[in-house]
C-alpha cells in the first residue's frame, strides 16, 4: 500500500469550504480513481488553515497515475480557496489497523 500526504494551507477562514470541497467532490472523484482505496482528512487544532489530506492507494503506480493524470483537476478544483500549491509526500504503508495490513515489501 502507498499514501500520499498533502500539507494543504487554506486561505485564511476558507478551510471549513475546503474540507467541505475536499469531501463533496474530492473524495467522490477519487473513488472513481484505479487503485484508491482510502482518504483521510484532517485540520490542525493550532494553525486553522492548515489541512491534512492523507490517500491510500493499492500501488505507488496506481498513485503515480492518478498524480500524472488526473491531480491537476483536483488542484483546480480547489483553486479558490487555497493559499498556496499543496506539498506532497509520499510514502509506503508499512502498517495499519484500519486496513488490516502488513509492512509493505518496500519497508
């Protein structure tokens, strides 16, 4: 299992729109998405602005594909409300208790 982690920054007193963007139409275009198992969504208790957008996905190809074809709509999507472009980290699932899966072969 791979996951992407966006660091997203909201412009100021637009996060509420953004997760509510996020959930509304993010999360039901990536369920269309091969390879998307799972979204997360979180906001920071200290920065109000500051938002988490976690995506599990089966494969780093199927992750690599959705970015390569897909993340600039999502991006778009969410012109209006974001400050900035969102960082993106990557990383192999070495464990979790909500997938019920092992450490990955790349770990």
């Amino acid at each position: 299992m791979f996951t992407r982690v966006l660091e997203i920054t909201s412009k100021p007193g637009k996060a509420a729109e953004l997760t509510r963007t996020i959930e509304n139409k993010v999360i039901p275009f990536l369920k269309t998405q091969p390879g998307f198992m799972d979204g997360v969504t979180m906001f920071s208790d200290m920065n109000p602005n500051l938002i988490l957008a976690i995506s599990f996905w089966k494969s780093k190809d199927d992750a690599e594909r959705y970015h390569q074809e897909q993340y600039q709509l999502v991006t778009e999507a969410l012109s209006q409300v974001l400050e900035s472009a969102p960082t993106i980290h990557t990383f192999f699932v070495a464990n979790s208790t909500m997938h019920n899966i092992a450490a990955s072969k790349a770990a």
